[in-house]
C-alpha cells in the first residue's frame, strides 16, 4: 500500500505486502540504526512484524532445497576443487557466482589465480580439468600463448 493509505490507519491496523516487508527487513539487517530513523519518518512495518515474519519461515538445518532453486535462476556457482593425484582426496580451494556463462577470459583468470596458489604452496599441478566447454577451450588456449609469449621473453627454446 501506498505511504497515504496507511496514514490514516491505526498503527495495528496497517497491512504491508511481502515485498515492502522484504524491503524494510533488508534495510534493518544492513542497518538497524538507519532502519530505526527511517522508522520513525515514514510508516514501515514493525521490528516485531519482521521479526515474526522471519520465524514463519520455513528453514530448516542442512541443505534448502528452494534456495538453490532460487540460485539456479540467476546465477551460475563455479567450484574450483584440488585433487592428489596419489591418493582419494579433494579439497575445495575456491567458490564463485557468475551471472550467465563465464567467458574464456575470466576463466583463465580464476585457473591462474588457482593455480598459482597452488604452486606457491609446493605442490606441482598436472592437470586442469572443467566442463565449461568452448570458455574452458579458450581459456586453455590462452594460457597456452601467455606461457609460449613467457617463455620468449624470458629466452627458453621449447621444442614444439
């Protein structure tokens, strides 16, 4: 409802919509201070209607089904994972949303950034894996030239 509407209701008989309570709840958890002093100019819903309307929420501990059905909608996870070639064992090393595919560019990025730090703690990547197809293609084959470029400069004689 309009600001004017309520106005001329009492303070218990004023009804907000979901989204207007989801705005007021996004303002009190960024700032309470700030959503206190708004508060008390222009008419949002109570801390006690935000409060009860976040203890009707229906989440339970371990994994929620209907926020990555929400996820899925607008944005894409890219899971980076470190695995011993020798033994059973894998470590996730970093996590990224992206909005759309993730063009051969930023995934060269994220593969150097990934692979320096693994290198920088003594370990010696082999292999890269990514079912990013065309974007991992040239990802790779950037990396393939940005080395080749490298290793010119630095005046090593690779044998192709």
């Amino acid at each position: 409802m309009t600001l004017i509407k309520q106005c001329t209701k009492k303070a218990s008989g004023r009804r907000f919509s979901d989204e207007e309570k989801l705005i007021s709840m996004a303002i009190m958890k960024q700032s309470p201070k700030c959503y206190r002093f708004l508060h008390k100019i222009f008419i949002l819903p109570s801390k006690y209607t935000l409060n009860k309307m976040i203890a009707e929420l229906n989440i339970e501990a371990g994994i929620n089904a209907q926020i990555f059905e929400a996820i899925s909608q607008f944005i894409l996870p890219i899971l980076l994972i470190l695995q011993m070639a020798s033994q059973n064992w894998q470590q996730p090393l970093a996590f990224y949303f992206c909005k759309g595919a993730t063009s051969g560019v930023e995934l060269k990025i994220l593969i150097e950034k990934i692979i320096t730090a693994v290198a920088n703690t003594g370990l010696k990547p082999v292999a890269v894996v990514c079912d990013q197809g065309t974007a991992f293609q040239a990802a790779l084959k950037g990396l393939q030239e940005e080395t080749r470029r490298n290793q010119i400069i630095a005046g090593i004689e690779i044998g192709i």
